[in-house]
C-alpha cells in the first residue's frame, strides 16, 4: 500500500453481547494483515471482548483499551469502552440485556460517525426484538441509520464479488408485500442501485435486471397484473437515464445463470432476493446500505443463537464485511476525484486494487 494513503478507521458494533457476534470479530481481528489496510475501533469493553476470547485460545486477538476516540492507536485493534459495569453474558440466550448492550455499541459508534472520528461503519447483528427501547423503534439497523442520518432514501444491497442483490421491500410480510410495489418505489430503488453501482462499484454503466412479483412473470396477468401495470411501466421509464431489464421470471433468471449478465439486481421483496443470493454467496455475503451519505456494511447472517459461545461461528461474512466497507471508501473518494479531475491519477482506485491483490494472496 501506498505510505501516503491514510488508512481508515473502521467502527465496529459489538452486537447481541449473547449471539456469535464477538466471536466472528475476534476471529477476523485475529488477523494482525488486516491492519495493513484499516485501524479498527470495536465499540463495547474490554470484559466482554475478553469472556469470548477465553473461549477461542487458537485466536490471538491483541487490542489496545481506550477511554476516548482521540487515543486510537494505528497499529493496534482498538477497543473503545462504552460501559464499565458487569454484564452477565449468557451466550445462545436472547434477552434484554443482549439488546441493551448491543444498543449502547450503535449509539456511540453511531454518533462517532456522525462526528467524523470513524469513517465507516461495520455492524454485528443484532436481535431485533430484544433490541426495541424507546431510542430504537426500528425493524432493524437499515431504517435506523435512515433515521439517523437526515431519513434520506436508502436500499438494502446484498453484495459477494460480483452479484449484487437489491430490494425493493424489506422486512414486510409476504401478504402485504404487493401493497409496497409501486412504480415510484421502483423508480426510486433503481436510481438509487444504479448511483451506486457508479458511485461504490466503479462501473460506468452499470446493466440491471429487474425481477418479477408473481410466478412466471405474471404470465400475461393470468397470475397477477402487477408486472403489466406497475413494473413494466417504470422499468421503460427508468430506461431514460439508465440501463434497466426486466421483468425476468425470478425461478429461471437464477437456474439459467442469467445473474452472471448483469450489475445489480433488483427483487421485489426479501426471500426473492436473499435466498439466492446466500446460496450463491458460499456464505461471505455482505449486507450494504447504499444511498446513505456515509458507509455501514455487516455480515449476511444474524445473531445465530443457537451456537453462540460454542466457537463454531464461521467468521467470512464479516471479514468480507470489513473490507468491502474499506473498498467502498475509496471507491467513494476515487470517484469523487475523479469528477474533480478525470486525468488525475487516482491513488484510492490504486489501494482498492491492493486489498483485491492481497485477498487473492490469501486464498
């Protein structure tokens, strides 16, 4: 890596203080290489980090224990203290200690960000019951840094190497999902997937399929007239600014590999998206949100309670969670710099390049 790339400081949330969470970090933390392209700052205490490292002796976790931001140290993995109290820890149990916890780990890390001492984000999961209070009213971490960064319009992308999965809606169950689907919504989520692919992805052009509610693409409205009413219509009118397809039956677009031809994918709602994609991704998926004005990725998986505290927590979603927020950085400042200057020789373009070559290394 180029000695006059500033490498960034990386925020990472604790999560459930029961789920694998802390696990699946130290297991990437462990990894002193990785502090060649990032300083990372886990947001909890040292006991906490301390009662799941006792339980991995394999992994050599060594961190620096600050009290405040200003005393990061660039060649450890920090550990920045937001509690000092005893916590009963009871790994595989949800309850409300877990969500509390895992509150107090946002809320600062958030409000880091916020103040510009971390430059990106990193979050472990979380319960999304156990996790309700009155400062946190969400169906889980998308809406809330919605919320906490001014409400501006987002979407949940599903990103491993090259397949790149959007959502139209989230966690809506499935019988209200067609009162979600609207052209405008459409629109809206395929301008935003298409900024990004430009903006975090570096593609020019980027070419995106959109899948079809209903099973066989409606078939001419025998199944369904959405596709004839609503998506049809605003993928044509998305086709004046950008490179839109669709609506492909979602069975066949996935069985016939017709994924591979495209730069992004939209789904309409959760399961259409997700349960392809985690059986594509080989289990290091990482969950984006794009559209916001500052980065947060997090693995593709959740607290898995069921063996938390057992060390069987495969770590790979997260680690590729923790580059991919460092890639996106730099994409964003390459091509920031790039519409400054489109001769300048962009040095963030070079360490994108450098964390690829160095992932491929360690294959």
């Amino acid at each position: 890596m180029s000695p006059d790339i500033r490498k960034p400081i990386i925020g990472i949330t604790c999560g459930d203080l029961n789920g694998i969470g802390i696990e699946i970090i130290i297991k990437s933390l462990s990894d002193s290489r990785i502090l060649e392209f990032m300083i990372p700052v886990i947001f909890a205490n040292n006991k906490s980090l301390n009662f799941y490292r006792k339980g991995l002796p394999e992994y050599g976790l060594n961190f620096a224990s600050i009290s405040d931001l200003s005393k990061v140290n660039p060649k450890q993995v920090n550990v920045l203290n937001c509690w000092e109290e005893e916590v009963a820890i009871t790994p595989g149990e949800s309850n409300e200690l877990g969500g509390k916890y895992a509150l107090i780990s946002l809320e600062k890390a958030t409000e880091a960000l916020k103040n510009k001492q971390i430059d990106g984000i990193v979050t472990a999961p979380i319960h999304k019951k156990n996790i309700q209070s009155p400062s946190f009213q969400f169906s889980g971490h998308t809406p809330y840094f919605q919320h906490a960064f001014g409400n501006v319009e987002n979407l949940m992308l599903l990103v491993a190497e090259n397949l790149r999965m959007a959502l139209v809606t989230e966690h809506v169950t499935l019988q209200e999902v067609h009162k979600f689907i609207t052209a405008d919504k459409i629109k809206q989520k395929l301008q935003i997937l298409n900024t990004s692919l430009q903006k975090d992805f570096g593609i020019d052009k980027p070419r995106i399929a959109v899948l079809a509610l209903n099973p066989h693409a409606g078939d001419d409205g025998l199944i369904g007239k959405e596709e004839i009413e609503i998506i049809k219509p605003a993928i044509k009118e998305a086709k004046n600014n950008m490179l839109v397809f669709g609506p492909y039956s979602a069975d066949a677009f996935f069985a016939r590999g017709q994924h591979e031809k495209f730069d992004g994918v939209l789904a309409m709602y959760h399961d259409q998206g997700l349960i392809p994609f985690k059986s594509l991704a080989f289990g290091e998926g990482v969950n984006y949100t794009a559209g916001l004005p500052i980065v947060r990725t997090s693995p593709d998986h959740g607290t898995a309670f069921d063996i938390a505290g057992k060390g069987k927590a495969d770590a790979s979603s997260f680690t590729a969670a923790l580059f991919e927020c460092v890639r996106i950085l730099y994409a964003r400042q390459g091509f920031h710099e790039m519409r400054l200057n489109p001769l300048k020789k962009i040095s963030a373009r070079m360490f994108a390049n450098a964390v690829d070559e160095r992932l491929s290394e360690n294959e």
